[in-house]
C-alpha cells in the first residue's frame, strides 16, 4: 500500500454495485427486502467522525434517495474511534464514518470492522484501503502550509514542516492538535522520522510559539485576519473560504512534495461486526462510493473524488489529485493513535 502518487490510476466507475459486505445478501431484490426488513427495527445508527456542518447535507440526501432511516452521532473521528473501542460487541452502530484511516485502524485492529466485499473494495486504488479489507476510503485531501499571501513571500516558503521550527517563523505558525487529521499527521511523522525526532520537533514548535486553534477553519480565518502567517492544515478548508468570500481572499495553500507534511490521506467507512442492519450499512457505503456521491465531494467539499473520473475540485487550493507526488505513506499502519496522543500530551501540545 505505498503511497507515491505521480500518476494515480483511477478505477472506472461500475454502473452498479453488487453487496458491499462479504456477509451481506447477494441480489439487488434480496438486499432490498433485507434492507427493509433491518428496518424494522430501528434506523441506521452511523458514529460519524465528520462533522454534521459538512456531511449533514449527504446524510439527509441518503435517507431521501433509499427511504433508509438514519441516527447520525457526531464526534471527532479519535473520539468515536475510542468509543467504539469501549463499546466492543455492545455497540449500537452499525457504521463508521471517519475523517481519518487511523482512526478506523485502531477500529479494525480489535476485530470490530467486517471485511467488505472486494467488488467494493477494487473501486478504490489499493492505497486508499485496508490491506484486510475493514475500510475503504471515499474522499481525499492533501495536508498543507496555508498561508498569506499579503505577508508570505510564495518562493520562500518552507520545503518541509520541519523548517517550522526556524526563528524566521516564530509566532507566525498555527495548528490544530486535537484534530484528528492533524493526528494522523504526526502518527506519519512518528513511522516516517522516528518517535525521537517527532517528539524533538513538538518541542520545538511549542518553544517556537506556535498557536492552538480548536479546528482547521478558525486557521484559515486567523491567517487572512493577520493573527498568523502559516497554519498546517488540509487542503480543503480553503476552498470553502474561497467559495464563500471570492477568489481573492488572501490565504494560499503551499503543497509539499515529498514531505510528511504535505501528507495524501482519505475520509474512510467501515461497517461494524455486531451490526443487525448490514444490507442497509452496505446501500450506505454504496451511496458513498457512487458516481454522483464523489462528484459531491469535489464540488460541495473540495475533497479529492477516489473512484471515478470526476473532475478534481475547482481552482488553486485543490489541484488534480493525478499530478500531485506524496511521500510513502502506508496508511493502514497508522493506526497507533494511543502512542501518539500520549506523545502529544507529554510534550504539552495537549493538556
């Protein structure tokens, strides 16, 4: 599962798909009348690690487009992730929706996720899915130094994320550490650099006055307000600015090639085993994966669409995903989450 994107290979669209999960109902009649059935008693109960501002719109468009009702509980994707852990077999969800591979590792790793079928799986290039098939992604997004274009000279910006730590950026940096995202991101830097050198640079940025945001959004304001110069975040956030204020506003997304850093990573789905209603989770990771769904992402959220030809999200802050070079990444063994939240709380970046 190496993670090197100079061309991607996109997997064409099937015109439809059969079951999902290995162990659901075979036949699209069959799935319906199951569907139903697992109706019957009670909805679909989706822990979504994403949040309700960005795919509430696409829950509600599930519900309308297959009658399946839904109960969605919202939570940052770590958060549910060690719920579900604590839950075990007495979970009531049936889905995990994460903004992160980490976090739906950490799941998959207690045996909690079912293996989905490898006709779902195939639709996604083996990177951006589980080795043993418990996950699969359904958007992507880069990591970025978002930065001003007012006060940022774009030539002398950093090579890497490493550099942050220099006296010429003192003060001017923000980040968002009880993100999930940003998480994964140092769970990266932790395989990639080794533990020492992560926890060295954590230090260093703290010395260096870095800034805490609760989010990636209040980043890209900070930014274009003056209150910071740089803030690592994804790729996306500004593209949402951009749509809601106009192309000129001030803020840039500076991608970094061969950097953890600059980081490709997926939003993924898995189905939990002790679920009751799989072919109703199976019409949902289905809905995920359709043409029409991964058109939504780039257009509504900025994400990279991961299983068909659509086009890449429009203008500057989301370049087409089939031109952009990514480190090695093997995102199925980030999934140590625990290791890195310690780290992050001994090193006082969490309290």
């Amino acid at each position: 599962m190496l993670f090197r994107i100079i061309a991607l290979a996109i997997i064409a669209a099937c015109a439809a798909v059969p079951a999902l999960l290995s162990t659901s109902a075979t036949g699209a009649d069959q799935a319906g009348k199951t569907a139903e059935r697992d109706e019957k008693g009670g909805p679909l109960v989706i822990y979504s690690g994403r949040s309700k501002s960005l795919v509430g719109p696409l829950m509600d468009r599930f519900t309308s487009e297959t009658g399946i009702q839904i109960e969605v509980r919202y939570a940052g994707s770590t958060d549910m992730a060690n719920l579900l852990i604590e839950e075990g077999r007495r979970t009531p969800a049936d889905v995990f929706l994460s903004q992160d591979p980490g976090a739906l590792g950490a799941v998959g790793d207690r045996g909690l996720l079912v293996a989905l079928d490898s006709d779902a799986l195939q639709r996604v290039p083996a990177a951006y899915r589980a080795l043993d098939g418990v996950w699969v992604g359904v958007s992507g997004r880069a990591r970025v130094l978002a930065h001003s274009t007012i006060r940022c000279d774009a030539d002398a910006l950093p090579a890497s994320v490493l550099e942050l730590t220099e006296p010429h950026w003192r003060g001017r940096v923000g980040w968002a550490p009880s993100n999930a995202s940003f998480q994964l991101f140092i769970t990266a830097m932790r395989h990639h650099h080794g533990d020492d050198a992560t926890r060295r640079w954590l230090q260093a940025m703290k010395r260096s006055g870095v800034r805490d945001y609760t989010s990636n959004r209040p980043i890209i304001q900070a930014i274009a307000d003056g209150e910071i110069d740089l803030g690592l975040t994804n790729h996306y956030y500004l593209a949402g600015f951009q749509r809601e204020r106009g192309a000129d506003f001030p803020v840039a997304n500076h991608f970094l090639p061969d950097d953890v850093g600059g980081m490709m990573s997926v939003a993924g789905v898995g189905v939990l085993t002790e679920s009751k209603r799989r072919a109703s989770a199976a019409r949902f990771v289905e809905f995920l994966l359709s043409d029409q769904t991964q058109r939504w992402f780039a257009r509504e959220t900025g994400e990279f669409p991961l299983t068909t030809e659509a086009p890449a999200p429009e203008g500057a802050a989301a370049p087409d995903i089939r031109a952009l070079e990514r480190l090695d990444i093997d995102l199925g063994s980030l999934s140590d989450l625990r290791a890195t939240l310690d780290m992050l709380r001994e090193t006082g970046v969490l309290p």
